[in-house]
C-alpha cells in the first residue's frame, strides 16, 4: 500500500515548571533556596530515510505529540529533558505550511532533518532569583508551552525509471513483469490511483528504482484526472519510460496516445518534456501488433522497442536500455558534482 500525501499537526511538549525549594538540613535552621529549573519539552522531528517508502503510516494519525519536560527537583536539580519525537519521511518528502501553504522544506537527501514544532524551555527554579536583596524568593517560573504545526506533507518519488502512458496502457502489468512489487491490474482506467514502486534486477547485481505512476488524460497539466499528481513524482525520475498500447484492444489509437502523454508533459514543464524517454509498444504479441508498432515508428520517427509484459518479449531488452540511460547520466553528473 502506498501513500503520497497526508496532513498532521505537530504538538511539541511544554517545559517543565521549576521548583520553589529550600534547603532543609539538620543544623541548619535558615537553608536557602536550592528549587531546580525545569527540563525542557519535546520537539517534534521529520527525518528523511530510504527505510521509509510511502507516507501512509503516518498519515494513519493526525495528531503528534511530543513529551513535556520534567519539572525541577530540590537541590537545585534539574528537571529531565523530554525526548524528541522522531518522525521518518520518505527521501523526496516536501513539507508546506498548511495554514500558509508555503513551502518549508523539501527533505531530498537521507538523514536530512526538519524540526516541525519546538519543545517548550524549562521554567527557573527559585534558586535562579536569589540575591543579596532577595535572598528567599518564594516563586519559580512555570515551562513555557511547546509549539504547535500543522503541515502538508507531500512525496516526490526519487526513482531511476518513471513509467507513463494512458489509464491502461500495461504500466502495472510491467512493473509486476520486472520486479517483486504488486500493483493492482484491471480492465478498467485508472486502477494505479497512487505509484508503486518496484526494483528490477539485472545482471552483475545492478538494479533499477521503477515507479508505475499514475495514468495520463488530456487536460492533466491542468490537474484533469490524476494529473497534479502524476507530474509530481515525473518531476524526479530520471528517465522515462512510455508506454503505448498496439494490441487491437487498445481504446486509443498508438500514435493519438503518444500525442497525449507527449503534450502534457510539454505542457506541464519544458525540462520535463525534454527528459531522456524510450517509448515501448506493449501488448505487443501478435503479427498485428507488430505492424502497429512499425506505424506508431514511423510515425514518430524514431525507435520504439517492442514488449510483452505477458510473454516477456522484450523486457529484459528494455530494462539494459534504461540502465544503460541511468548510468550515463550518472557519469555525466559525477563531474559535475566534482567541479
């Protein structure tokens, strides 16, 4: 089960009061004042992991709330600090103010922290007020409250492999072909509400991150049908993969339903529309099929592989085709970084 997106609000604990204490020992009648501070209250904490995939477990809760400190004890102890409470996100996690809706964070890296709500401080202790005027202050200062957040939270997937195409288009049926993840399939639009993501192994241990995303429709880069959602995760893979239906079932003529895809994502983002794709027919099994998978070629002028998730014709292909793209851009990037 996946989740892309859920709000919370973050309650920080309260600061523990500090203590109004004097000493009381055996011979000395006058003790002075030893009330200890309080500790200070919990924060609320989203760090970014690769153990954490989906948003869904913590959207299962709205509410999040830290500890509050301890109050101070005689002595002149202080009062223990409560615990922050440790929230983990997924890496590609984006953190927006839900009143404002600004964005405050976009966690992208692993271990990457965001303090949501802050622990309130701990009170002094009315040791902290004694003076030569005031040498028996009676009173201490009470914790002050912790803060209180509420927030969007959001998830950008980081994957190597975007599969896209129409409702239908044999996105799930290849992601269940490549990798151990489960998608749902049916005959009918939309049955990928939210992604999946799987891993596909190749050989000499190499792997590929490969999100079936949600399907397209015209007016997506308006927000039409699942479209918002879809160009998020699109936004943070590296390479595409489209998918087009050729088997004579298919409800969209190949070169139509490469159009569509094609245009929201030009639409949608220049940059986007510009990233390193490979168009695959799918569903391509019979002689039929292959004759419209050499239309929609020369249509577009360009390759197109052939694949059948149901056979397994042409997939191991594809997948080195998409490695081969990922470790190039890799390489391209490592100098980047460097300089």
């Amino acid at each position: 089960m996946f989740r892309d997106e859920c709000t919370i609000e973050a309650r920080a604990g309260k600061g523990g009061a500090g203590l109004v204490s004097f000493r009381r020992e055996k011979f000395v009648p006058k003790g002075g004042p030893d009330g200890g501070d309080g500790g200070r209250g919990g924060s609320v904490v989203l760090t970014a992991t690769d153990a954490v995939h989906s948003l869904l477990e913590l959207g299962r809760r709205q509410h999040y709330v830290a500890r509050d400190g301890q109050p101070g004890g005689p002595n002149r102890s202080a009062g223990r600090d409560a615990e922050d409470l440790n929230l983990l996100v997924p890496v590609g996690t984006q953190v927006f103010d839900a009143e404002r809706g600004n964005l405050l964070r976009d966690l992208a890296r692993n271990g990457e922290r965001l303090e949501l709500a802050q622990g309130g401080l701990g009170g002094q202790g009315n040791a902290q007020f004694a003076n030569s005027v005031r040498q028996a202050p009676r009173f201490a200062q009470p914790g002050t409250p912790g803060e209180v957040r509420t927030v969007r939270l959001e998830l950008k997937l980081f994957a190597d492999v975007g599969v896209i195409g129409l409702p239908n288009a044999g996105k799930s049926t290849f992601l269940s072909r490549v990798s151990a993840a489960t998608p749902k399939i049916a005959d009918y639009p939309f049955t990928t509400l939210v992604p999946q993501v799987g891993i596909a192994s190749l050989a000499g241990e190499r792997t590929l991150c490969i999100a079936d995303l949600p399907g397209l429709i015209e007016g997506a880069a308006e927000g039409v049908g699942l479209g918002h959602r879809f160009l998020r995760h699109v936004e943070r893979c590296r390479v595409l993969l489209q998918l087009v239906d050729v088997s004579a079932s298919a409800s969209t003529e190949p070169s139509r339903a490469f159009a569509i895809v094609d245009e929201e994502l030009r639409k949608s983002s220049p940059m986007l529309h510009a990233r390193a794709r490979i168009v695959a027919a799918s569903k391509c099994e019979s002689e039929q099929d292959q004759a419209a998978a050499d239309h929609l070629a020369r249509d577009l002028g360009k390759e197109v592989l052939r694949l059948s998730s149901h056979t397994g014709a042409g997939v191991r292909e594809c997948l080195e085709k998409l490695d081969a793209i990922v470790r190039a851009a890799d390489q391209s990037a490592a100098p980047a970084a460097r300089a």
